[in-house]
C-alpha cells in the first residue's frame, strides 16, 4: 500500500488548512519536550511569527536514560493544545504506547511514533484504526525497506494518512549524535507515494548542523520539517544542544523561503 507502483500519486494530506505533500513544505517546531507552560507559550508565539503552521513538543519522552526527564504527560499535553490554539497551531506529539493513544488523541493534530517505536508492530497495528495522521520516525537502525514496511502495518489497518520521518541513522561516525542520511529522501519519493520530513535537529544533535541539514533536506525535497527549538537550551530538560534559539529559527524560515515556499 505504501509502493509507488500500488498509488502513482503523491499522497496529501490535509489537515485543516494545512496540507503536507502538496506544493509547499510544512514546518514542524517547538521543544524537544514540552517543560511548563511559559515555555511552551513562547515557543508557539516564535512558531507562529515564523509563518510555520505545527507546533511539536514532547509530552510522553522516550529517554535513553530511565533517570532522565520523562515528560510532563497529561498536564504538558493540555499546555501544548492551549498554546497551539491561541496561535492558531497544529499540533504533533509523541505516543509510545497503545494504552496512550486514546488519552493523546483529544489533545493532538497527528500522532508521531518515535525512532525507538518503529517496530513496535502492535502500537503500529493500532494506530491503523485512528482517524489521524500518523508520522512514522525512521527507526535508529532501520533500513529504508524495514521503514516502509513499518508504514504498511498502519495503512494496512485501515488509516492512509501516513507520512514518513528522516531522522538519521546509527553509523560509525560519532561526531553527528545520528548520520543524517539525506538520500533516503529522494530514495522513499521514488519507492513511495507518502510524504517525506527530514528532522535534521535528531539526525545532527547539533545546533550548528541544523540549518545547513534543513536546507540541504528541502533541496533533496523534503515535504516538510521536524526542527527542535528552545528560548533558554542551556537550560532544557531534553536535547538542549541541537535547540535553536527563536531568532535562529526565525532566520532559517527565511532562507528556506529562497528554496521553496515553506509554512
Ligand atoms: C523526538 O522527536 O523528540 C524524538 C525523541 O525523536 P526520535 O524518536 O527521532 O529520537
Ligand atoms: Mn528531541
């Protein structure tokens, strides 16, 4: 179902007045996680004057480190929606889990699976049966073959809306936290009819490797962007280092306009 040979087409899809896979490329950007509510106001204030259309921000983490933040749950959930809809926002959250999907969907524009989920085949089986966009993350050591098929388990349950995340691989190479592998890009446009992001904000883990992988992504024609960015990434309770300040951003959505026609 995910095959270009099943669908010729580009698959769109339409979210409100957002459309992901048609002619322009759509934005996705807001914290790592979502940490109180003065952030996540900020952040979709900067989110909003970029002229992006989908707040991200991490409620339900999946931290390497059980020790770690792990996210504010419910009560992050319902700051990111309050903050989305004073903007005038979409909104896209992790789920991790199938007991969660039910909780998250009131509060959510499209769900994301995380890298670490991307196998988890009864969450994917699940998700076929939501009404929702689903955004499947590339998995940490996952071919493209093995993402796909991943894809297949969601609209083989019943749900087409489905796009795909480039997120970076594990490589040998460790000065990148992940490997960004831009040709998987243009190699999905090719197999696939679904709509490609690039998340150079995981893929790097560095702030200073996020605009030119951003730029580098919608060259190669990205559909969209996932990009993490923080008003103080000194001090944030997840990714902090690959965190762009606002004004950073705010300057990225320009020169990505010299590109193609981001929102
Ligand atoms: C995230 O988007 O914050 C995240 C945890 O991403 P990934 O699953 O790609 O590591
Ligand atoms: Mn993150």
């Amino acid at each position: 179902l995910a095959s270009r040979s099943f669908k010729e087409e580009n698959t769109v899809i339409k979210i409100k007045d957002v459309e992901i896979g048609g002619n322009k490329i759509a934005m996705m950007a807001g914290p790592c996680s979502v940490e109180n509510e003065d952030q996540i106001f900020k952040l979709a204030e900067t989110v909003a004057k970029s002229g992006a259309k989908i707040l991200r921000g991490g409620a339900f983490k999946p931290r390497t480190s059980p020790y770690s933040f792990q996210g504010l749950g419910v009560e992050g959930l319902k700051m990111m929606r309050a903050a989305a809809d004073k903007y005038n926002l979409l909104v896209i959250t992790e789920v991790m889990q199938i007991s969660h999907i039910e909780l998250i969907e009131p509060y959510t524009d499209i769900f994301q699976v995380g890298a670490r989920n991307m196998q988890n085949f009864p969450l994917l089986k699940e998700l076929g049966n939501v009404k929702k966009p689903v955004m499947l993350k590339r998995g940490i050591a996952a071919t493209i073959e093995e993402w796909l098929m991943s894809a297949e388990y969601i609209l083989s349950g019943g749900n087409p809306d489905v796009m795909l995340c480039e997120r970076g691989i594990r490589t040998f190479e460790t000065y990148t936290r992940n490997t960004f592998d831009l040709s998987a890009i243009p190699i999905v446009h090719k197999k696939s009819h679904l709509p490609v992001i690039a998340d150079p904000s995981h893929a790097t883990g560095l702030r200073d490797q996020v605009p030119p992988m951003a730029r580098a992504a919608v060259a190669a024609g990205a559909d969209g962007l996932m990009i993490e960015i923080h008003d103080d990434p000194e001090r944030a309770l997840s990714d902090g280092p690959q965190a762009l300040l606002p004004d950073t951003f705010i300057n990225l959505m320009k020169e990505l306009d010299a590109i193609a026609k981001v929102i």
